[in-house]
C-alpha cells in the first residue's frame, strides 16, 4: 500500500465519522425536539387535572364538614323556628351566637 493510498483510506475513514455523527446528533436533536413537544403537552394536560382536582377538593371539603359562611357580630346567627334553633352562620372567634338574642355577641 503506497502512501496516497493509505491517505485516501485515511480521508474516507474520517468522512464516515463525521457522516455518522452527523446522523446521529440529527436523530438526538429530533428525539430530543419530540420529547421535550411531548413534556409539555403531557405538563398542560397534567395542570388541567390538578386545577380540576383542586375545584373538588374545596367542593368537597365544605360539603364534607358542613362549613357555615363566617357572620360579622351582631349579625343574626340564628333562627328560631318553633322549638328548634336553625344556624345560617359561624360567630367570629372570641363571640358566641346567643340564643336569647339569636345574634353573635
């Protein structure tokens, strides 16, 4: 094998490197591309989830406990109807619904 050749084999060896690194940074960059489309609309659809599980998290939690809205004092707090005491509100902390008066004092 004389010189030339072996530059040659050389020169042609060093092309397909660089031909098959190339391809293979093309193919990464796509993969990568699809991937990182894929990341976010999976990210939408997940914050979709989650904005709606939070909805019924708080639906439920007030359903759950019964929670009465919060009455400023003086408000009525509750009604009498006959014998029995209905509550439309929760007093604020540190008052109390009264009972005589049926408002928070």
């Amino acid at each position: 094998m004389t010189r030339a050749e072996g530059i040659s084999l050389t020169l042609w060896v060093f092309l397909l490197i660089i031909i098959s690194r190339a391809t293979l940074i093309d193919a990464s960059s796509e993969k990568s591309g699809d991937q990182s489309e894929e990341k976010r609309e999976l990210l939408g659809v997940l914050q979709k989830v989650l904005e709606k599980l939070q909805n019924r998290r708080t639906v439920t939690w007030e359903r759950k406990h019964s929670r009465l809205p919060e009455c400023n004092i003086g408000d009525f707090c509750t009604v009498k109807k006959g014998s029995r005491f209905g509550q439309l509100c929760d007093c604020p902390r540190g008052s109390k619904c009264n009972l005589f008066f049926l408002k928070c004092l």
